[in-house]
C-alpha cells in the first residue's frame, strides 16, 4: 500500500524531519493553548503557529494508544487490546506483534535515523523487582530496538519514579540512576536534543518519538516548578473546571452551546473539603510536571532552530488518554504497591499512598492527584481514563509544521489516533509494506489527513472504541457510547458534545444499525467480551457508576454504596 502524497515524496534532503510528542495521561484541558492556567508557553508556539485539533481521538488508555499511534492499527489489531499482561487471546498479549509495522520499521526504509526517548510499554509484562529475571527483546518481550529505533533511552513500564525509574534503558541495557539531581522528563528531553544533534551529523531525516511520562503519577516535580503553581488552587476545583470551560468557549476550541457536564458524582463540594491545602500542593505538583515537560519541548524547539531544522520538521503533540482518575490508595485497595515501596538514591524509603497531608513532589512519596482534579482536567467532559466518553478519549492535538502549514486555525475535523502514523509516513513518502520480516501485515487503518494540513479532508472510516467492556463508535455526528455492563447510549456531537442528552430511546434504528457496524467491527479486530479472563476484573467497586477502582474516602464501604465523596 502507497500512503505517499505527490509533493510529499521523499527526495535526499529535502524529506521532512517527524516528531511524536505524547504526554501521558494529559487532560483535555490542561494545556495554556486549551485553556488551562498552567503555563505552557513553548506547546503554546506550537500551536499558535498551526493546527489546534478540537475533536481528536486516543484509544482511552496508555498501552492501546501506543499500539495505535505506532502501527496506525487499532490496539487489539496490534495485540495490546488492555496493558502489558498477557491475557493468551490474540488481541490482548500485551506486546505489539508480528503482523504490525511500526512508524520507525516504515521510515527507516526511506533512509529516516529513528530515535525514541521514553516511555516504550508495548514490550510486555514484568516486575521492575524481579529485573534481573527479565528477557527483554524476547518476541513476547520486544524492545523500542527490535522494532526499528536505532536508538532508545527510556523506561519500558508504565509508571515508575521521576528521580529513580526502575526499568530506565539506555539501548538495549538497564542502567541504573546515581545523580541526586536527575529528573526524568529532564533527561529524556536532554536524550531527544542530542538525539537531532547526532542525526545532522548524518545529514538523514529523523523520526523521533518524545513519549513523556508527565503527567502520569506519582506527582514527582522539581521544588521550584511547584512553587510557581502553590496556593492558586486554593480556589477549588469548581472554579477551575467551570474557568477552564469558559476559557475554551472563548478561543473557540469548543462550542459556546455546548453545557458544561456536572461535577462527577464521586466529587464533593469544595467548601467542604477536609485536606484543602494538601488538595492545593497535589494539583501544583501536576501543574509543575507539566510545565516541565513544556520547557523540555523548548530545548527540543531550540535544538530545531540552532540546527536550521525547526522549518522542515512535522511536529505533533498529543496525549495518549484523558485524565486519570487512578488512586494510591494508603489503607491496601491498591494490590501491587510493593513495586513502588523501594528507597531513594540517598536511602529514604518511599511512603506510598494519597496520605492527607503528606505533600507530593519529592521521591519520597507516591501519589495521583485523584478524581476531583481528573474532572477539571478533563472539563467540560465526563468521565476519565479507561472510558469512552468523551472525558476518556479525547485529547489536545496539535500539529506544527510551518513549511507545509501556512495559516494556524483551530481544525474542528474528527481525527483518530491511528491517524497519525498514516499521516507520518505519508509526509515521508514511504510505501506501508504488506510484508515485512517473513510476515503478513495487517492493511493499516488510519487514514492520512495530509490534504486537511492544507485544505480540507473528512475521515472516510467510522471510529471504534473498546477498553475493559467500555465501547464506542463515532460515525459522522453520532455516537454510539456505553459503559461496561450499562446500555447504549446516543449522542449528537455537533450539538451536543459534552454528553447530556441521551437520544438513545428517540433514535432507535440509529442505535440498531451503529451498534451492529460497532460488533461486525469487534469481530474483526481481535475484540473479545470483556472481562477476557475473570480474574482481571477482580475488583469493581459498585456505585453512582463503576469508573473508579479504588477510593479515598470515609471508608470503601461508605463509597460502594454511594454514599462517600471526595472530601
């Protein structure tokens, strides 16, 4: 299959540089650009300088949308339908398979140095203490390297410590952190700088993929980052959610007719918060690592300039899920925080848990900034993280390429995180093999929007979601939503984008014929009912619904039967 566009073929020297920068676990709306107070004046260049996405689409989760954003399949297509753990069916080993490509394995062909700095986490399951026993670049256990990076720095799990990650490679070795000061956004931002230096001493088009950790817990962040964001948000997270909301009305990134949805029903008042200055240093700390991971972007936009690069690069900025709403929970909810109980450089031992009081920041604590400040940074969306929703799926994405990209706008056109992939390798115009290695390859299935960079372009394809039994289609205007073991649901996007009114029972042909396209496609695609194996699931809390897995609260009890809230 031929994805390059004419203009857009490769010819020595002249073949665009690609960046991927993909946070992790960022909010709709938790970047300056998108209306957030956090300060993110370099992503905010980026965008102002060319296309700010209003409506596009991960796969609600790390690992999947990994899996999508490198093969341009969906992530059950690609083997990484839920996280890293093998569950045996096709579609959820847990590590990308062989019958997908990734950008690198595409463009390297082209002639492209490839190069990741981050988070990789579709290498498959392993206990960050139990190291040693690890085969890394195992076929169940593929590195960034086997799957054509020339290079990598960066963890291969999901979470680990900002100032000590467990799994930290350099290549294809595990190295240990001996610097008090390191920090690893820091790092694998400095790692993507010399990155693009050592490419022009090659004189080759790069692809890099920047895949950050910020903001994902545990809320790790450098003193004086968080003392720029300490005691702003003693106003709560009410006036946030709501500001947040009339902010993006007035940039015109979403419509002013669109209501905001309610504060989740998990979410008490802020008035009667027990904890409100602890509250205040938890979403600083978030706010703080994300304003780290702009001023790494700066370096990389630095670095771009000095090299005369900054011109000739396709630059994209997203995230890989809505906000996330996960807990440490300190009383025992949470099974496995024995991996994150190890010590510091220097020895400390680490306090894991959202313990009141006991401030996040340095690598002595492990914590998540919990449900209350996920909804303000999924405003004006419902639901989080894992969900299909639209506080699940959708994302900022921005795209910044200013050889290609003569006007900045903000693009209102549905685009998927798949997408991407097909849009990068037709910028590079290199051909998406049927074949690769010995293997049949699965016909990608995004689609290139090079043309909308410049004019228009509509997604020819329906959307899909499946996560953990939470589905989704989105074919035109309307979509098609549940959550796992809940009824369908009807939304008009054009007119109703934040979820509030349910068309289902009106619509029901609609319903009919969308949820039959959703399971003709999951037959297809390596979908399986869910819980796959009933050992996955082996706690759901019951309440209002059944979106948070562990609680801070009262006590468990109290929030099962929807009595607690976040106080």
């Amino acid at each position: 299959m031929f994805l390059g566009a004419g203009k857009y073929s490769c010819m020595e020297n002249n073949s665009p540089n690609i960046i991927i920068i993909l946070a992790d676990d960022l909010g709709y709306s938790d970047l300056g650009c998108y209306g957030s107070e956090i300060k993110t004046p370099n992503i905010d260049k980026l965008a102002n300088k060319g296309i700010k996405f209003s409506q596009f689409y991960n796969q609600a989760r790390c690992s999947p949308s990994r899996a999508s954003l490198m093969t341009g399949l969906t992530g059950h297509q690609a083997g990484v339908g839920q996280l890293s753990g093998d569950l045996g069916a096709p579609g959820y080993r847990g590590f990308i398979n062989n019958n997908c490509v990734t950008i690198a394995e595409v463009v390297k062909q082209e002639g492209y140095d490839t190069y990741l700095s981050g988070k990789w986490h579709l290498g498959g399951s392993w206990d960050p203490r139990e190291k040693d026993k690890w085969q890394a670049g195992t076929d169940n256990h593929p590195l960034p390297t086997q799957r054509g990076f020339d290079d990598f720095y960066g963890i291969m799990d999901a979470a680990s410590s900002f100032f000590r990650p467990e799994s930290l490679m350099d290549g294809n070795k595990f190295i240990d952190v001996d610097d008090p000061d390191y920090y690893f956004t820091d790092a694998m931002s400095d790692r993507a700088c010399e990155m693009i230096e050592g490419s022009m001493s090659k004189n080759n088009p790069f692809f890099l993929y920047l895949s950050y950790t910020a903001p994902h817990w545990p809320l790790h962040a450098k003193p004086d980052d968080i003392a720029k964001y300490e005691g702003k948000y003693l106003k709560g997270w009410d006036y946030f959610r709501t500001a947040r909301h009339e902010e993006m009305k007035g940039l015109g990134i979403l419509d002013s007719k669109w209501d905001i949805s309610p504060r989740d029903s998990d979410v008490g008042n802020w008035e009667d918060a027990k904890y409100k200055e602890w509250e205040d240093s938890k979403m600083a700390a978030y706010a703080a690592m994300i304003d780290s991971m702009d001023q790494g972007i700066g370096r990389v936009i630095k670095t771009l300039g000095n090299n005369n690069q900054f011109d000739n690069t396709l630059i994209f900025f997203m995230s890989d899920n809505g906000g996330c709403a996960e807990l440490m929970r300190e009383d025992g909810d949470w099974s496995n925080t024995s991996q994150w109980e190890t010590n510091t450089i220097n020895g400390e031992p680490v306090k894991v848990g959202n313990i009141p009081n006991l401030r996040p920041g340095p690598g002595t604590t492990f914590q998540s900034y919990e449900t209350p400040w996920t909804n303000v940074s999924n405003s004006p969306f419902r639901l989080f993280k894992r969900w299909i929703h639209e506080g699940g799926i959708s994302a900022p994405l921005i795209v910044h390429w200013p050889a290609t990209i003569k006007e900045s706008r903000i693009e209102s056109e549905p685009v998927h995180i798949m997408d991407i992939p097909a849009t990068s390798i037709d910028a590079a115009g290199a051909r998406y093999p049927s074949e690769y290695n010995g293997n049949s390859i699965i016909p990608i299935e995004g689609e290139s929007f090079m043309t909308l960079l410049q004019s228009k372009w509509s997604r020819q394809k329906p959307m899909y979601w499946e996560h953990e039994g939470n589905q989704g289609i989105r074919k035109g205007e309307w979509k098609l939503v549940r959550e796992f073991g809940k009824d369908w649901e009807l939304f008009n996007m054009n007119e109703d984008r934040t979820e509030l009114n349910d068309l289902a029972l009106y619509e029901k042909e609609r319903v009919k014929e969308m949820s039959k396209e959703w399971e003709d496609w999951a037959k297809v695609s390596n979908v399986l009912p869910w819980p796959v194996d009933p050992n996955v699931m082996a706690k759901r809390l019951e309440g209002d619904h059944s979106h948070i897995h562990q609680h801070r609260g009262p006590t468990a009890g109290q929030i099962a039967s929807g009595k607690g809230k976040f106080l």
